[in-house]
C-alpha cells in the first residue's frame, strides 16, 4: 500500500514548534517519516515537542525570530548542522486583541516582526539553493482573519493578509526549481492561542459560523502535511481555506 | 501616577471630554463602557503599568476606582 503523504527522508524546519498547530504538525511529521527540525523561543517546551517525536535525527534549536537581522546565520547553523531543507512551516505567530484606537505602530510592528517578517526573511534564506532541495514545500500557517475581519484583530488579520500576499509572487519565482509555497488560512483551531483568546475576553459568537466547530490541531496538522507531500504537487502559490467551513 | 493622570488615560481611552468620571462613577453609568473598551482597557494596562488583564478580572470591577486601584507599576 502507498502513503501519498508519506515524507521518508525529507528534513522539515518547523517554526512556533513548541506549542499548539506547530507542535501538532511536528509530530505529525515525524509520524510520515520525515526529520524534524524545531525551532520556538522556549527551550523546555520544544524539548517537550522534541520527546513526543516518532524516530530519530531530529533537532531543536531555540531562537527568538523578532531578530531579524540574526535568521540568515542561525539559518546557516540549521543547515550546517542538518544539511539542506526539503520543507518549511512558519507556524510561529502571535494574536492580540487591540481595538483600532489602541492599535499604535509600536504594538503593530512588534507583531509584524513574528508574524511576517520573520516569515518572509526565513523563505529568503531557505529558498537558497544552498539551503534547500529542488521540489521543496514551504507553508505559512496563515487566518481566515486573512479575508474576514474581526472587531480588534486588525494587525493580527494585517499579518495574514500579508503572508498571504507574498506567497503569490514568491512562488513564480521558486517555480524553476519545482518549489512549491502556499499558505493555510485556518479557522479557529483548539490550541493554546485559543484558550488565551477565551480568556483575554474574547467573542466566541464571532465564531458561530465554524459550524463544523473548533478545529483539532492533529487535523490542522494533516492539511500542512499534505502541502508538504508530493500529494500536493499541483497547488503552489495560493492560500489554502481549512476552516470548518467558517468562511461559506 | 496620580489617580487624577490614571482618570486622564481612561477618559482620552474612552474618548470623553476631561471631567466625565469620577473615582465613584460606576462602570454600568459610562455608556461607552462596553466588550471593546475592555479591549482597550487590557491593551492600556499592558502598554502603560506592564499588567496583563483577564477578561476575567474585568468582569468583577465595579467602579472606575476598581479599575485604578490596579493601575500600578
């Protein structure tokens, strides 16, 4: 029997690994068969990500992406270390709930730097030759907040929007080497990112239209398999809608 | 800070004219007291004092002097 999503041997850099979609896609992958390489700020809780890993070869490295100006070395470190990448997910990100008049530019650069810059830098990096293979996969863990606003979310649904915009292009450019870039524009998922959502006062009603209901991050993390996998060769350069049906 | 400089800050948060509230005016009295404010009022505690409000917290303040015997630090 073949696994279309099977990822034997192919070596995946996964951001925001130490908690919620990225965790949950982490040990997803290691589960297809490929080596994971986690990165996140917190040391311990990667080292939890770490132990729930299915196999051997995997790393963690902790860093803290709003350093910009280091991701091209500690990139360098990754690929030293593990050789050169078949696949890429961004899953680390931030949300804050900051109506319009609180929303200063300090408080929305600083969420840009995780949510999307650092985003953007790491696929200038990664998309070298010399530090990925042709007919890699990169994935941005993007919102339907990318599409559908919310009362409070405008950096949050800012960023989104913005992985969402430079995928298109960037996928042009990756295309001479078969490499493929999308984006998942997930609906609510049940992850930590969630809870704090809840318990910072958030609206639950504004979610009434997921009628499928919350999403399970093991299911989220089986859509970002899938992109990652040669199941999905014919989609590159798009923002794929994974929301249990939040948006129809 | 002054509670007088702390009324300040809520009342150019809440966009009233300087005067509007007082330590005793109850919550429930402010009609632009609503989900959103409570929004700003989380981000103007992070922002100005370092706390980190719960909507939780929020739902048990009662008067405006509840929400300034917080803002500390």
């Amino acid at each position: 029997m073949i696994n279309p999503m099977d990822l034997t041997g192919k070596s995946i850099l996964v951001t925001g690994a130490s908690s919620g979609i990225g965790r949950a896609a982490a040990v997803k992958l290691s589960r297809l068969g490929a080596k994971v390489i986690l990165t996140a700020r917190d040391q311990e809780r990667l080292g939890i990500t770490l132990s729930q890993l299915n196999g051997e070869g995997h790393a963690y490295y902790s860093y803290d992406l709003k350093r910009i100006e280091g991701i091209e070395e500690f990139l360098s470190k990754i690929v030293a270390d593990n050789g050169i990448l078949n696949g890429f997910v961004h899953s680390a990100g931030v949300s804050e709930m900051k109506p319009l008049k609180m929303s200063k530019f300090n408080s929305l650069h600083d969420l840009m730097l995780t949510n999307f810059y650092s985003f953007a830098e790491l696929i200038r990096c990664i998309s070298k030759k010399s530090s990925s293979a042709d007919g890699s996969s990169f994935i941005g863990v993007s919102s339907v907040s990318s599409i559908k606003g919310n009362k409070s979310q405008s950096a949050y649904s800012a960023s989104k929007s913005a992985m969402d915009g430079i995928i298109r292009p960037i996928a042009k450019e990756l295309s001479a080497r078969r490499i493929r870039i999308n984006t998942v524009l997930f609906g609510m998922i049940g992850t930590e990112m969630f809870n704090e959502f809840l318990k910072k006062g958030g609206d639950i009603s504004a979610w009434k239209d997921q009628y499928m209901g919350i999403g399970d991050p093991e299911d989220a993390a089986n859509v970002i398999a899938f992109l990652l996998s040669d199941a999905s060769k014919l989609i590159t350069g798009t923002g794929l809608i994974a929301d249990c049906g939040y948006l129809s | 800070m002054t509670n007088g400089e702390k009324i300040d800050l809520l009342e150019e948060m809440l966009e009233l004219k300087s005067g509007t509230i007082s330590e005793n005016t109850a919550l429930a009295e402010i009609s632009v007291w609503d989900s959103m404010a409570a929004l700003s009022l989380i981000a103007l505690c992070d922002e100005h004092f370092g706390i980190q409000l719960t909507g939780e917290d929020i739902v048990k303040f009662r008067t405006v002097k509840d929400i300034l015997d917080i803002m500390v630090g």
